[in-house]
C-alpha cells in the first residue's frame, strides 16, 4: 500500500488533521493512526478529553476500512475508556473482524506510547456504492 496515497486522501478530513492526527501505516483492514497530545486535547478535570480519543479510534477505523476501494462509513461505534493516557502520544490501531457484502467489523484499540490501555472500540461500517482509489 503507497502510505503517500493514503495520505493524500484523508488530508481533506478537516477535522482529523485539525486535531493533529497522524496515518502512520495502512493495509487493506488495518491501519495505524496517532496523535501527539496537546494543550487543546485535554477536558477540564486535567485528563485527555473522550471525544479527542473517540475522533482517534474513529479515524484509524475509516483508514483501515476504506483501503479497500470502497467508500465505508461508519454505521454504528462503542467505546469503552479503560484508563486515562499516561504518555504524550496515543496511538490507534484497527483492525477489521469480519467483513460482508456491506457490513464491516472493525476493532480498534487505543494506546498511549508507554503501552497504557486508554480505550477499546468496536466499529461496524457501512459499505456504499461508491468505489475509490488508494
């Protein structure tokens, strides 16, 4: 997979790239995505706000899922917040579980960079009937 055309794709994902979330690799079913923690990520209680680590995981899903050549969507996500980050850096890596003519499932598990479990998320998408090319 050419990670520059994959990139060049999800640079128009306003919001992702706003929040500074980064592709770091991509294969058909399986991406992994980051984002360094800043000032603007943190609530007010002094922890990782959940909607930064939501918009993570959702993003690493929507690389991994669309490598496929088929727009994919998200039709439905769960997420469980399991610790807060520890490090400077989280990390989401998904991973597709099963997959059908228009449904795919989709794990996705949040990590900071000193190996603390921050979240886990199940996503399942929605394939349409649009193709594109990565």
């Amino acid at each position: 997979m050419d990670i520059e055309r994959v990139r060049e794709f999800f640079k128009d994902d306003k919001f992702a790239t706003g929040v500074g979330i980064e592709i770091e690799w991509a294969e058909e079913g399986k991406a992994c995505c980051s984002m360094q923690i800043q000032e603007k990520h943190y609530n007010a209680g002094g922890s990782v706000q959940g909607g930064a680590i939501f918009t993570l995981g959702d993003f690493a899903f929507a690389v991994a899922a669309n490598i496929g050549g088929q727009l994919t969507v998200s039709l439905n996500n769960s997420i469980s917040f399991i610790s807060v980050a520890k490090g400077k850096k989280l990390i989401a890596e998904a991973t597709r579980l099963s997959e059908s003519k228009r449904i795919g499932v989709y794990e996705v598990i949040i990590t900071d960079e000193l190996g603390t479990n921050v979240a886990h998320m199940v996503v399942n998408g929605y394939k349409k009937d649009v193709t594109i090319r990565l």
